[in-house]
C-alpha cells in the first residue's frame, strides 16, 4: 500500500503536468513542440524523482546512524557476546559496525576460531579486504596450515604468498605436486634443498621427487 507522503507526492505531480500541458495548448503550441516538451518535461520528472529517492534513503541511514559512543558500547558488547558463545547474537551486532575502526577485529576474533567450519571464500574476503590488517599474515599461515592438513592443495595455491617457514614452503611444493602444476618445479625443489636450513619432514615428499628426477 502506498504512503500518505507518496500519494502527496503523485498528486503533485499529476497536477503540475496536467497544469504544464493546459498552458502548453493554450500558448497554440505545435503538435511537434507539444510532444517535445513534454518528453522534456517527463526527463526532468524523472531525474527529480530519483534525487527525491535518493535524499530520502540518506536521510533514513543518517537517523539510524550509531553515534560513536554507541558503536564502542555495541563494539564491547559483541566481544562479550562472542567469549560466551553467543554466536547469533555477536553477528547481528557486528553486523552494525562495519563502519567502525575496529571491526576487523571482530572478524578476525570470529575466523581465527573457526577456519574449519567457514567456507574459503569468507576467509578470502577478509584477508582481500583488510590486507594492511596487522594480524593478517598470522590468520592467513593458520589458514594455510588447516588447509594443507586437511589436502585442500588447490585453495592452498590460490591463497599462498612468499613465505619464510620452511614447512609453508614445503606444503606449497606439495601442493603443485598434488594438483599437477610442475613448471619449474624441480628448480624450486633444488633452491629449498640448497637454502642451508634445517628442513621439516613436510619437505621430504618434494625431495623424494627431486631424487627420482
């Protein structure tokens, strides 16, 4: 059911038309110049009506705004929400602070539990998003290593970045092994080999193929 403020606003401009076309025909406007000016003035109606639209939704999100101080209250109260494991509760909060400096550590605080249960794509969403996060290499090696455990080589793939560990390295050789991808394979194998450090047993399924090569 329509508004009282759009019935309003429709009468306006049904009369406001209706009073432009009258004018028009009494001015003896030609045909062509009648029509013309009253696609223009359809256009303008339109654009008006969006503008119209448009300050009226910033206007609802400017009300239902969060003060600063209620962002901090709601941001504390999430947190607690979250140690109790009131989990429902906790998302529909921190879905209201988006906004919030901190929010990333809400969402972070949420993942880093649950890298098990989440699906790839929300963990790829927060490490694309908040790339200068500053816990985001800790969250992305954790990730790394539930993924390479549990033999999910290509995600592995599309999530890895350089890394110092050698067992990270060594998971990213398996990886490639794994799903096929041997380009310069054997080259990476041999420099980890050679690199002088002590290597992890997650190292020795790409040493085994080094030696059969």
């Amino acid at each position: 059911m329509e508004s009282i403020v759009q019935r309003i606003y429709k009468w306006g401009v049904y009369k406001d038309k209706i009073r432009k076309i009258v004018a028009g025909r009494q001015r003896g406007n030609s045909t062509r110049d009648y029509y013309y000016q009253n696609i223009m003035n359809y256009r303008v109606l339109t654009v008006l009506r969006i503008l119209f639209v448009l300050g009226l939704v910033a206007f609802v999100q400017s009300v239902n705004a969060l003060t600063l101080e209620e962002q901090r209250k709601l941001y504390e109260n999430a947190k607690k929400a979250l140690q109790d494991g009131r989990v429902t509760a906790f998302l529909a909060m921190a879905d209201q602070l988006q906004d919030y400096p901190l929010y990333p550590y809400l969402r972070y605080n949420y993942l880093s539990p649950r890298l098990y249960k989440v699906k790839p794509g929300e963990i790829q969403a927060f490490i694309r998003e908040n790339n200068d996060f500053p816990l985001i290499d800790t969250l992305r090696t954790r990730w790394l290593r539930h993924l390479a455990k549990t033999g999910q080589w290509e995600t592995y793939l599309e999530n890895y970045t350089p890394q110092k560990d050698p067992e990270l390295q060594c998971f990213e050789l398996q990886a490639r092994m794994k799903t096929g991808n041997r380009i310069y394979l054997l080259e990476d194998i041999r420099s980890v080999w050679l690199s002088g450090k002590s290597l992890p047993q997650q190292c020795d399924p790409a040493f085994a193929l080094l030696y059969k090569s």
